[in-house]
C-alpha cells in the first residue's frame, strides 16, 4: 500500500446534543511511520466479514442529496486529488450535515486517507474515537492520556476510485457500521449516497442458494452435489480468512475443472439470472456457508442439523412418507433413549 494524502479532521458533538463544530486542520499529515501503522490498523479491521458494499446513486454527483459523488468529480482528476485538503473539509462540512439531527451520535475524529495498491486508487473515510489511557512519564510518574481507539472501528468506509471513475457497474464502495445503532447507520448511508446496501451475510445466502439451484438443474446425485458444495465452502472460507472479496468467475473455474466447461457456462447462466443476479464480486460471510454442507430445520418441540453428506448414508429420506431414518445415533443421543426405554 502506498499513501497519497492523509489527514484527519476532528469533530466535536455530545450524545444528546444536536450541534456540531468542524475543527478542521490546515494542511495534510505527514506520511511517517505512525500513520502507516495507523493505517495498517484501520485496513485490518475494516477488513473483517460482515462488510456492506454498495455504489453511488448518481456516480457523477448532482445538486440534491448527498454530496460525496460530486465533490469527488470536482476534487479527484486523473488518479490524483487536485486540492486533497480542501476536499477533505468540504466532505467533513457535509458529514456534519447528517451528523447534526442525530442526538444520539458522537463526533470523533474523521480520518480521510488515499492510496494506491496494485495500481488501483482507493479512499478511506474513516470516523476514529478517542479512548482514555495511562501514560508514563520521563520522571515514571503515572498520568492519564488520550488515544486513538484502534481495537474496533465506527463509521467506516472505503470507495475504489478507479473503478468509480471507470464508470464501473459494480459495487465499488465498501463500509461498516461497528456496533452502531440504526439512527446511526441510517446517517452515514445517506452521507455516503449509497445505493442499495448489500450485507455479506445476504450475498453469501444467495450464493449458497446459487450453487444449490445449480446442482439441481444438472441433476447431479446426492453425493457429486455435496462434494461439489464442500468446494464451494472451502473456497469461500479461504477468501474469508484472507479477507479478500470472493470472484463469482472462480467458482465457475472450480465447475469447469470438475465437469466441463458447458456446465462451468450453466452455472454463470443462472447467477446472472433473474433470479440471483449475483455480483462479480462478494465478500463472504462464514456462518451464512452453513447450509452448503449442513440440513437443519426446527420445530417448537424439534431440532434437527446433519451434513449434507449423511444423507443416503447413515440418514435416509423418504420422499413418499416425508420421513428420515436415522441409521448411527450420537452416542449420547443413543443413551438417553436407551435410559428412558428401560
């Protein structure tokens, strides 16, 4: 990763109070090496699951509504910010537009950092909290000190600018909310301009239902589609743990590389159908793969989870009668029954 421009504005506002003051600074921090590790922070938390991704609802920006689309078209020229410092003010002027009516939000300090990676340009804005700390002195007294909360983040988010400029139809903007309430969140996504918010959880259900919807249609048996799941959810878990967004295109690699590339063409088929029409690129939420390799369902009086892969083994479903036999009790199960029949 290398830094552009950074700097940091502070915003002061009290829960339950509706003014807000913009202290904003002069010019651009210094790009040494705490704001690197700053950096390598905040890219690390923002990097977990559970990510929303969305775009603008007008790209090039407009008179109404939020104003972050057409401050970046009048700032942001040819991979470069004409005046970093002065765009940064005016967006942290606007965030406190959304800021203000909200009693229950607290200000903070606004972190905005460009960079570049893998020739890719990329716009962090970031609202960072304070946290009280203890400090030791030169003469190793104890003091109490004040400093940046790095163990969670707030309001976060991340925009690809390249592809933004490119006119990409894809969900080019990427944010968190931490822990926030609904008031809260309900502000900063209409701060951003952000079209039809996407939770990882959400996408990822689609895509366990995709690749369900897939098996299906090729008439796969029981035990090819459970393998071919198991795939699936491996891949994914690999791309969550690395924290990189998962490309729709290498689950239809792993179809080609197991059956053919006819079938590998099906599969991306029926993800751009109505039906789904998945996005190119989707982060993965990890409890959301569970249904791809596990059945489960419940009643007021019943719960029932098994993989996928039990079943014609040791778990028989017949269709007519709408039962299960269930051949290899857990041995716990199979003593409590045998407890209670004595």
């Amino acid at each position: 990763m290398s830094i552009s421009n950074l700097i940091v504005h502070e915003i002061q506002k009290h829960e339950g109070e509706r003014k807000a003051i913009l202290i904003a600074r002069p010019n651009e921090n210094p790009v040494d090496g705490q704001a690197e590790a700053l950096s390598a922070q905040v890219t690390n938390l923002f990097n977990r699951s559970g990510m929303n991704t969305g775009r603008f609802v007008n790209p090039q920006g407009s008179d109404e509504g939020a104003q972050l689309p057409t401050l970046l078209s009048k700032h942001f020229k040819d991979d470069t910010f004409v005046d970093f410092s002065g765009f940064t003010k005016d967006c942290a002027a606007e965030y406190l537009t959304y800021l203000e009516p909200v009693e229950e939000a607290e200000g903070g300090l606004l972190w905005f950092n460009h960079y570049e990676l893998h020739d890719t340009h990329f716009l962090y804005i970031v609202m960072l909290k304070r946290k009280k700390g203890i400090g030791l002195s030169v003469d190793l007294s104890l003091s109490q000190i004040e400093q940046i909360e790095t163990e969670k983040l707030h309001m976060s988010l991340r925009i690809n600018l390249t592809a933004w400029q490119a006119g990409d139809e894809g969900r080019y903007i990427s944010f968190r909310f931490g822990r926030a309430p609904k008031s809260e969140s309900e502000y900063f996504t209409q701060f951003i301009g952000c079209d039809e918010p996407k939770i990882a959880a959400k996408e990822t259900r689609k895509l366990v239902d995709l690749t369900s919807a897939f098996c299906q249609s090729e008439g796969l048996p029981s035990k090819q589609a459970n393998e071919f799941k198991k795939v699936v959810s491996e891949h994914c878990k690999a791309k969550a743990q690395d924290r990189e967004p998962l490309a729709i295109k290498d689950i239809a690699s792993q179809v080609e590389s197991r059956f053919s590339i006819e079938q590998a063409n099906k599969f991306l088929e029926i993800a751009d159908s109505d039906s789904f029409k998945m996005e190119k690129e989707i982060f993965v939420e990890k409890a959301a793969l569970k249904k791809l390799t596990r059945l489960s369902g419940s009643s007021r009086a019943l719960t029932l989870s098994f993989d996928s892969e039990l079943l014609g083994e040791s778990v028989v479903f017949d269709a007519d009668s709408g039962t299960l036999v269930i051949k290899e009790l857990p041995k716990s199960l199979l003593k409590q029954l045998q407890s209670m029949s004595n």
